[in-house]
C-alpha cells in the first residue's frame, strides 16, 4: 500500500462530485480487499473443475485472488481444450483472473463516451504449467496422460 486510505468528510451543504464519489467507493472497496488477504486467496466455494468432450468446464462459484478481490462466477464457464497430440504429454493450468468492462455508455463533456457502470465478469484462461500470472488464480492443473485424456489435479 503506497498511500494511505483516504475517505470522504461528508458534513451539511458539501457539494459531492464525481471524484468524491469514487473516493468513497475506493475506500470501501480497498478496505474489503485487505480485510479478504488476511483469510488467504483460493476458491471459496464452487469454482468445481470437470473434463468432458474436450471441454474444461467450472461451476458457478467465488474465489478471492491474491489481492483479495472477489471472483465471482455466475453462471458455469466452459474452455475447449486444444491437446497438441503431436508434441507428446502436456500439462495446462486453468485460471480464472477478475476482470472488468465498462458499461451503458453516455456522452461525456468532452465529446467522447463515458461509461456509467462497471461489470465485474471474470475470465477462465489455460495456460503452460506454471505460466500463469500472479493475480490469475489457479483453478486446476490438467495433464494430458499417455492415455490420451485429460485429468484434473
């Protein structure tokens, strides 16, 4: 933590802007982010990993990654799975990394669009053993075996 947490002084006949809003909610938000690291990162509940017809598929459920935002996955998320058969065993880890789009864009003062909600929606990726970036939380690993199909561990 570079900075300290600051948050809005909120008094009779204060002005609120834009900027005191965000203020607001960024205290709120990174507050719940410390508070989620002192229990640690990893699937919480659901986020259950299953292979099928060269499908990875993972339930809805919620992690905490390891800056203590939540993931939540609301409705089940499935990956294909492309095994390079002709360069032997492999090993993927499947991640999960929160992510955010902007939403319901408006025209802003300065002529260019303004977005006036964020949407929370994670993104399940498969990566080489051990490729995964810090913040993706690592779901599974899945080895292509010798007999040509795919576990979960």
């Amino acid at each position: 933590m570079a900075d300290p947490l600051r948050r809005v002084n909120f008094f009779d006949g204060l002005r609120l802007t834009a900027a005191d809003l965000a203020v607001e909610q960024e205290y709120h938000r990174t507050a719940r982010y410390l508070h989620n690291r002192l229990h640690g990162y990893g699937a919480v509940s659901g986020l259950e990993v299953t292979v099928a017809n060269e499908h990875v598929e993972v339930s809805p459920g919620m992690g905490i990654d390891v800056r203590g935002r939540e993931i939540v996955l609301t409705e089940a998320g499935s990956l294909q799975l492309e095994p390079q058969q002709d360069t032997g065993l492999w090993v993927r880890d499947l991640v999960i990394e929160w992510h955010e789009t902007p939403e319901c864009p408006v025209p802003g003062s300065d002529g260019a669009d303004d977005f006036t909600r964020w949407v929370e929606q994670p993104e399940l990726a498969l990566r080489g053993e051990g490729e995964a970036a810090a913040e993706e939380l690592r779901l599974a690993r899945l080895p292509w075996t010798r007999g040509g199909e795919v576990e979960v561990a």
